[in-house]
C-alpha cells in the first residue's frame, strides 16, 4: 500500500489523578498523535513521550521535530507492505524509539485495517484476554496509598505495582505489606538508587517483591548485574533496554531476570517482538510496559501483551484508571477476573473518536509527498 499522507496532531489529555515518580510529578498528558492514511483508510499510532526529557531523552517537541522533518518525511509516498518495510523506511535515523514507535504504530493499524486482520493476529498474538496490573505514583501519604492500593485491587487488577525513591521505600513498603500480606507486589525506582544503596535495595527482599524495576542508572547493564547477584528479589530492566541488542547484553551479563517491553522505548513493535522472541527462548518473562497512553497507543499495547511470553501483568490498565474521555471507543475496561480483552476487529480494533481527538488537539499538520 502507498502511504499517501501522514497527521501529526499534538494533544493534552488531563489525567485524572497526577502521577508522580522518582523523576517528576505529571498531571497531564502531552503526546502526539500519528495518522497515516492510504487506500481510502486510516491508521492511527501514538508517541507517547513524557512532557520532558525525564524517563528518557525525548519529549513531545523531539518527537514532533523528527517526526514532522525526517520520519514522515522517509514514509510518506512510499509503498509499504508490512511494518517491517516502514522499519527499513525509517533505521537511517537514530534513536528517537518513541518518534518511531508513533509511525510504527499508525502502520500496523492501517495494514491491519486494509487486511481485515487485528494487530494481535498480525504479530502473532495468542491470548484473547491479557494480564493488567496497575501503576501507582508516589502519593501524598501512606495511608493515601493504601486506599489506593484498596481500590484498585476491588477492581480487580492482578497486581499493584509502586514507585519507590530513596525516602519512598522500605518503610512505605512495611505497611504495604502489614495491609497487603498476599498481594502480588512489585517495585519501580526509574533509576533512582545507586549500587552504593545496595543494602537498601537488600533490605527489600523480606517483602516477597515480584520484582524491582529499574532501581540503577538508565544506561547501565553492568551494576545492576553485581546488584542482582546480591537481591533474592529479581530485577527487571525498563530504561536499560531501549533496543534488542541491549537486551542481548542484558541477558548475557545476568543484569535482571525479567524484562519490562515498552513498544515506544524500544522503537516499535516490530522490535518489540524480536526481543519478545528473545526472551522466550531464554526462558526470560517480559510483561508490557506503558507510558500512560490514550486508547491509541493502549490498544498497541495490548495487542503486543497478546503474544505468548507476556506472561506477566503489564502495565496496561482500563481507560479510566487514566482519563476521564479516552479517545477511543469502545474505551480499555477490566473484566471481573483482573484481564482485558484484546479487541479482534481490524487494525487496533478500536474507533478513534473524531470529536474527542479533536478536543484533545493543540495543533496538528499534514504531511504530503
Ligand atoms: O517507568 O514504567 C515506567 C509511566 C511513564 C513513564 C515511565 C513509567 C510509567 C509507568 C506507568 O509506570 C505505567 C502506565 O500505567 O502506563
Ligand atoms: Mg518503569
């Protein structure tokens, strides 16, 4: 299919509950939003950066810059077969995986949709419902937490997973789990902690954690393989891995024993499935990672946690849990069983709602060839 044109929309979606990490307090939601049309049809995709250059080095300006003057660019007017093709399309850029994973996305949807086949089918999904767990932000207070905690476990999520930060952590953690004794529990530090708190990190074991998320730099393989050999409690890597070969190095230097997948931190999904496939034939679980996407980018991501290695809670929660009007419909809901189902109608498998995407849009530009 010949792309023919390329949308950029740049929206704010404000969240309904700010959430707050070991790097910065967000209250809205600042992405952009890919449209590529062809053959009379619509794909949509979602660069779901942070606001700034915080989890990692792009943001909504990078992401609109490269996307406008060079990915589009790269894509617009070319035949594309499959999203491989748009990957080829767009690797003489470097880096910029979120930027790419928007573009990516809005492919898969638009192939998807003029095939008349889902985008879990297309990547090889096999599970008709996947896995959710929640994120939550460092709150006010413990005892705000813990009524968090109760709340979303009524809802049915199969795991609660919390931010730590050094001041946010073991004592946080005590009454979490004096309230909690059975909960499936995971940590997230987004680099906070260095090798030298190692004790600290230790001291986390005696919470029968799931894991811990990225307690060391963004960019480091090697300390967090010398902490891992002194926590019972597996690490799992998110800002480490912004690629295949880095999870290649992961795994062979035994720095985490677990893998968070983040379609736009790792430039798509067709990379995201490589280090999917990766994994399994490690024996390595992977769950799917999120950057408190819209429905688009949502829908993505639940149709990547499809795949047969996500065998644990992603971060993939309902619509609901983030906006008060997503942008899709039907919107992301959890069933009484704590999953979600994976939409079967074409492409992403949800309607993008023009009035709402319209309320949501700051500016927007067409790309043409
Ligand atoms: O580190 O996993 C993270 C959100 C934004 C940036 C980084 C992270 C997160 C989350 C939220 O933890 C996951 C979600 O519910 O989308
Ligand atoms: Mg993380």
């Amino acid at each position: 299919m010949r792309i023919d044109q390329i949308e950029l929309r740049q929206v704010h979606m404000p969240l309904v509950h700010p959430f707050e990490t070991s790097f910065g307090r967000e209250v809205a939601r600042q992405t952009v939003i890919v449209a590529a049309r062809g053959a009379g049809l619509t794909g949509w995709g979602e660069a779901a950066t942070m606001a700034g250059p915080w989890y990692e080095y792009e943001t909504v300006e990078t992401c609109w810059h490269v996307l406008r003057d060079f990915l589009g660019p790269l894509v617009v007017g070319r035949q594309i077969a499959n999203a491989s093709d748009a990957v080829r399309l767009m690797a003489p850029v470097r880096g910029h995986n979120i930027a790419k994973m928007g573009l990516e996305a809005a492919v898969w949807d638009l192939l998807g949709r003029a095939e008349g086949r889902s985008v879990s089918q297309m990547l090889g999904g096999t599970r008709p419902q996947v896995l959710v767990g929640v994120s939550l932000g460092v709150q006010d207070s413990v005892p705000a937490l813990l009524d968090r905690i109760d709340a979303f476990r009524d809802q049915g999520y199969s795991r609660v997973k919390v931010k730590i930060r050094p001041g946010w952590d073991v004592d946080v953690l005590r009454q979490v789990r004096g309230r909690f004794p059975d909960l499936p529990l995971m940590v997230d530090a987004n680099c906070a902690y260095q090798l030298a708190d190692a004790q600290r990190l230790e001291a986390m074991d005696e919470f029968d954690l799931m894991m811990i998320e990225q307690p060391l730099a963004y960019d480091d393989l090697v300390e967090h393989a010398e902490l891992q050999l002194r926590l019972r409690t597996p690490i799992c890597l998110d800002e480490s891995i912004p690629s295949l070969a880095s999870a290649r190095a992961a795994l062979a230097l035994g720095s985490g024993r677990i893998i968070n997948i983040k379609p736009g931190r790792v430039g798509g999904l067709v990379a995201a499935r490589a280090i999917h496939d990766l994994c399994q034939d490690q024996g390595v679980p992977v769950w799917c990672g999120g950057m408190l996407e819209t429905g688009i980018g949502r829908a993505h991501n639940v149709a990547l946690a499809s795949l047969p290695g996500f065998s644990l809670p992603g971060d993939i929660s309902a619509s609901a849990r983030y906006f008060a009007h997503d942008v899709v419909a039907p919107p992301f809901e959890i069933r009484a069983d704590g999953t979600m189902d994976v939409p079967e109608n074409p492409g992403i498998g949800v309607s993008v709602m023009p009035e709402r995407l319209e309320a949501a849009t700051q500016h927007w530009l067409v790309i043409e060839p």
